[in-house]
C-alpha cells in the first residue's frame, strides 16, 4: 500500500465511496445524541443560574457551598461528554479503519480490544509520576514508510489532598507516538519542549551548544556522549523547526525505542454531531490530524538513520 | 555574632563555587578520556578498513600507507595535546578521501565485508563528533566557572584544563572537496 499521502480530492472521492455508505445509519442516531446534549446542556444552565442565585441570596453560605456551587456544571460536562462519546464510540468502531486505511497501513483499535499496560507509561522518563489508571481515547497502530508505529491519545492524571481538598494534575494530555529506534543507544534520552507537561522533573541536564535549542528544548541524559550522538546538530534544527510551526513535543529514546509525546490541546479523532453524519468536513479534520502527527516522523527523518 | 553569620554565608558560598570549578574540572577530564575512548576504537577500525581495501584499491596505495603512517603518528601522541589534535585532523581528512575513493570500487563498495566495517566506521565517526562537542561544551563551561569571579580566586586549581585547546574543524576539512580529484 503506497505511503504517499494522497491529496485532499482525492480523499472526496475515497469518502464518497467507501465511508459515506456506512454513515447513512448514523444520522437518526446523531441526531438523537445532539437533541440529548443539548437538553443536558439547558437543564445544566438552568441549575447552575439557581444554585448561584441561591448561594448569593442565601445568608448561611458556607465553604461547604462553595464547593458545591459549581457543581450543575461540572455534573452536565460529565453527561454531556458520556451521551457524546456513546455516540462517536460507534462511529469510531464502524469506519476509523476505513478513514485511516486512506493514509496507509492503520488500523484503529478499539477500548474492548487492547489492554491498557500502566507499566509503558510508567517507564517512559519524559512522562510524570501519575496515580489514575491512564485513560486512552484513541489508539491506531500500523506501519509508515516501513516504520511500525503506534498512535494513542492519552491522558494522564495526578491526584493528591492538601488542607482536605483534592486536587488534580494533568501528567499527560496528548499523543503519544512510538515507532522504533533505527540509531541503537543504550543510554536515555530525553528532550522536551519548555512548554511540555513536568518538564521540571528531568534530572541529569545536558547542556547543548545550541542557545536557541536550550531556550526551547531541555534536554536530560544519563549519558553525556549518547545525548548528542543523538542529538546531532541537524535533529536539533529539524525539532527547532517543529516548534515554530507551533508543534509541542517532547522525545524519549529508551530501550530501542523513540517515544514522542505531542501535546494537542484538544480532543483528537473526534467526529462532530452538530453537522451531518455524512458531512466530510469533520473526517477531513480527523484525516487531516493523523496526517500532521505522521509529518513529524517526515520532519524528523525518524525513518532514516544517517539523517538522526 | 552577625560577623559569625558573615562568615559562615561566604564560607559557604566559596565552597559552593569551588565544588562547581571541581566538577567542571572533572566534567573536561572525563570528556576527554571519551574521545580517547571512541578514537581508540577508530584506530583499531582502521586495519580491518585498510586490509579489505588493499584488495581492491590498486591505484590508492599511497593513501592507504599514509593513513596507516598517520594512525600510528596519532596513536603515539599524548590524548589532547596539539600533536594529537593535529595528527587527528589530517586523519579524519584522509578517512575522508579515502570514504570518496572507496565509491571508484564497485566491487569494494558492494562487499559486505566492507559495508560492515564501513558501518561500524561511520558510527565511530559520530561518536567521535559527539565526544567533542560534549569536550568543547565542558570546557567553556569549565572556563566561564574559572574566568567570573569568584571562581577566578580557584582558577590555579583548573591550570592544565584550562590551557585545553577547542576542537575545532580544521581549515583542510573546511576546504571544499574536489570530488574530481578522487573520482578519476
């Protein structure tokens, strides 16, 4: 199968004859999900205005009501997201390998079907001490330019109590990419963008001739040598170049592997239900993100090992 | 009992420099001993390089006697000293004609024996690379420790390392190659 990305009219045409025809059923579904989050969405509004009008005229109010106050909002985010992600679950399990099989070689894994190994995560430096089970939306694996890869959307928390409240802390929100290290190391590896999660955490600091590199990236290694055999002046400007497009990343080389952890901002692989279950905008969108997450393998050269 | 104070912090804050111009000492010499450790291993490549090429390379024997003359020359000297350095230099710009000619000799370019080697050569070469940037990076950290007051107080600590020299790429490998030359 060609691992060239084929242009968007051609995905039109793709579209309109292998996806549309399974996304026909969906639309009294859809339609029936929007007009229940938009219910959840009302009925929330409206108690959220009568608890705050109750806790400003109420004279008794207390921290304890504090807490509570915003809790009309926080139980129809919960519903709303629940009734959505029942629905795109399914559109999900009926045509993500049909959409993702445009690029390539992927298929989309659904929840039932893998096996979450807290331990991966656990293993991989660059990520967080975490202590809720890692919550993957989304998990595609397949093969780019003779590459295995794995793509999982995935969400990492950290929760502690301090003066009896509790308190949440995002660990990871994002990608995280894993394909194979062609350039064998045996040390550790890690560079991350200042603007990545727990980026304090790293420890053993190497400081790279590059100032503009060291403003953007930290960099962390329990070898010295290893990290710019690596990190040769050429993936430094290639991961330069990936920060002015706005891209967020932090890289792990361990064990024969490179873990690349993106950091997106928002719901990856999502498909709308406020427009038509056929409507291609939205696949578009879900076609155009995995197609950028595969761009950073091509900026990086990840496939070529003279180049890293 | 405020004097005592005084003392104490600057006492402290002495200490802490001189720690910093230690490690920084420490961090030259141990960046050393890598490009020592990843140029033994280029020396030790060279032969095998050498032996399969003399097979092949009929018209470059001037070369290869150069190299080998010029392994031993760098062998022989002293692990960052200016003989050393230089002698390392040309030998990078050899290895570097010699990588050129290999391409004349379809059947010395295709033997696996030689793409091996020539593998585990380019390898060497990149940790070598990386071996001095992290000996060139160490020692500026080593002089900006021992050149800003108050490490300059400690600086006779860090003599030899500071006499260090950088490595730099030499002006015969910063000419441009003359593939003509070599792709006769």
């Amino acid at each position: 199968m060609s691992q060239n990305f084929a242009d968007i009219e051609n995905f039109t045409q793709f579209f309109r004859r292998k996806i549309e025809p399974k996304l026909h059923s969906f639309e009294k579904q859809r339609k029936r999900t929007l007009l229940l989050c938009n219910i959840t969405l009302v009925i929330g509004v409206i108690l959220q205005l009568f608890f705050l009008f109750a806790f400003f005229t109420s004279s008794n109010s207390n921290s304890n009501s504090i807490e509570l106050l915003f809790a009309p909002a926080v139980i129809t985010g919960v519903i709303h997201t629940f009734i959505k992600k029942k629905y795109t679950k399914k559109v999900k399990a009926k045509i993500f390998n049909a959409i993702f099989s445009f690029l390539g070689d992927f298929t989309y894994i659904e929840k039932n079907e893998y096996i979450v190994d807290r331990s991966k995560y656990e293993q991989i430096p660059m990520i967080g001490k975490f202590n809720r089970e890692p919550d993957i939306d989304d998990y595609i694996r397949g093969t780019y330019k003779n590459l295995p890869i794995e793509i999982e959307e995935l969400y990492l928390r950290y929760v502690y109590h301090s003066n009896k409240h509790q308190h949440e802390r995002t660990v990871f929100d994002g990608l995280l990419v894993t394909v194979p290290q062609l350039k064998t190391t045996n040390a550790t590896i890690i560079t991350a963008n200042r603007k990545f999660h727990d980026i304090e955490q790293l420890k053993d600091e190497v400081k790279l001739e590059d100032v503009e590199y060291q403003k953007i990236y930290k960099t962390s290694s329990d070898n010295q040598i290893e990290a710019r055999y690596i990190l040769t002046p050429k993936l430094m400007e290639k991961l330069k170049s990936l920060n002015s497009k706005g891209i967020t990343t932090a890289l792990c080389f361990i064990r024969g592997d490179i873990y690349i952890g993106i950091k997106t901002g928002k719901d990856m692989f999502e498909p709308s239900i406020t427009k038509p279950a056929t409507d291609i905008s939205g696949y578009k969108d879900i076609i155009n993100q995995l197609k950028e997450t595969l761009q950073i393998i091509d900026i990086l050269q990840l496939e070529k090992k003279a180049i890293l | 009992m405020l004097g005592l104070i005084i003392f104490v912090v600057v006492a402290i804050w002495l200490y802490s420099v001189y720690t910093k111009l230690i490690k920084a000492t420490n961090s030259v010499k141990e960046a050393r001993s890598g490009i020592d450790v990843q140029l033994r291993k280029r020396y030790d490549l060279i032969p095998n390089l050498l032996t399969i090429a003399n097979k092949f390379m009929e018209h470059e024997k001037e070369l290869l006697t150069e190299i080998t003359k010029l392994r031993t020359l760098a062998m022989e000297a002293p692990t960052g000293s200016a003989a050393s350095m230089a002698a390392n230099a040309k030998l990078d710009s050899l290895l570097g004609q010699f990588k050129v000619s290999v391409e004349n000799y379809p059947n010395l370019k295709s033997d696996s024996t030689m793409l091996h080697a020539m593998q585990s050569y380019n390898e060497t070469e990149e940790h070598i690379a990386a071996s001095r940037r992290f000996y060139n990076s160490a020692l500026s950290e080593l002089r900006n420790t021992a050149q800003i007051f108050p490490g300059s107080l400690f600086a006779y600590l860090a003599k030899s390392e500071l006499e260090s020299v950088y490595y730099e790429t030499s002006e015969e490998a910063r000419q441009p190659v003359n593939a003509a030359q070599y792709l006769k």
